[in-house]
C-alpha cells in the first residue's frame, strides 16, 4: 500500500474499490513443447508451447508463432513448398525462437539468480533504443540470433557502456 501512495489519486481509487471474490492463484503450471500442426490444425502460443506465466510472454508468443505460421501456410498453399514440409520448418523456427526463453523462463520462474553476464547486457542496453529492440527481436526470432548476439556486437555494446560509466564517474 505504501507503494500506491506514490501515486495519491491512483492509492484513493483502488482502496474505494471493494473485491468481489477471493483472489485466484495457480500452482504447478506445466512448461510444455507441443507439435504445433497436424492435418486440418495448428497451434499458436500457449496452446503450442506453455511457459509459466511469470514472464507474461504468452501474447508475444502468439503474435510471434502466428507470423511464422502465416508464412508457412503461405508457403505451402502458393506451392513454394509442399505443406508439410512448410509445417515442419514452422515447428523448427517456433522452437529456436522460444527454446531460450523458455529455459530462462523456467529459472525465473523458480526465483534463481540471473547470470552475470545476462544482467551485465541488460545494463549496456539500457539508454540505447534501436540496440534494446534489435535485442527483442533476436530473443523472439525475427532476426536470426546470431546478427545481434555475435561477439562484435557484444563487445561493442559493452564497450560503449564501460565508457558511458567512466564518463558519469
């Protein structure tokens, strides 16, 4: 509550409100990598690959795996490619996108401590826009991981935030 109070017409409006029932929780969530198609169907999102929702990754995850799905259907009904193998390479693009994160988020998820080096990239993003983004779209697959996680880019955004500290001294 002292939190909310940072916020004075916000604190005002939640303690007027009044709960109507007990709050929900969930326990023992399974993480789980599903086949994502089969004849007739297709799965997106949680439905294909289930993460503990600590992270609120499921939308993107759904906006994600819907392109990729997208573009494999496209593929497979314009005849770039026979469907099925279109689907496959759905499912193989779907896991290299999400198998990161998902193991991350399963550590999360039991509280362990981030590594070193994770926190230390996180540090060197911060302040630079266009390198957070491009750092998104690598950890989602909409860039092959390697064009930003490759170690000149990482020793250049190092680089450029150990000067950045010497500076603000």
């Amino acid at each position: 509550m002292r939190a909310l109070d940072l916020a004075p017409g916000f604190a005002e409006r939640v303690r007027s409100g009044r709960r109507e029932e007990r709050f929900y929780g969930t326990a023992d969530l399974p993480n789980f990598m599903r086949r994502p198609y089969g004849p007739g169907w297709a799965l997106v999102g949680d439905a294909g690959c289930h993460k503990d929702p600590f992270g609120a990754l499921g939308i993107c995850d759904a906006l994600r795996d819907a392109d990729f799905l997208a573009a494999a259907v496209n593929q497979g009904l314009t005849g770039q490619s026979p469907l099925d193998q279109a689907l496959v390479a759905y499912e193989r693009r779907r896991n290299e996108a999400t198998l990161a994160e998902y193991r991350e988020n399963i550590a999360r998820a039991r509280f362990e401590p981030m590594p070193a080096e994770f926190l230390r990239l996180r540090m060197a993003l911060r302040g630079s826009p266009e390198d957070t983004k491009r750092f998104v779209m690598a950890r989602e697959g909409l860039i092959p991981p390697e064009e930003f996680f490759n170690p000149k880019n990482l020793e250049r955004l190092q680089s450029n935030f150990d000067a950045d500290v010497q500076v603000r001294g």
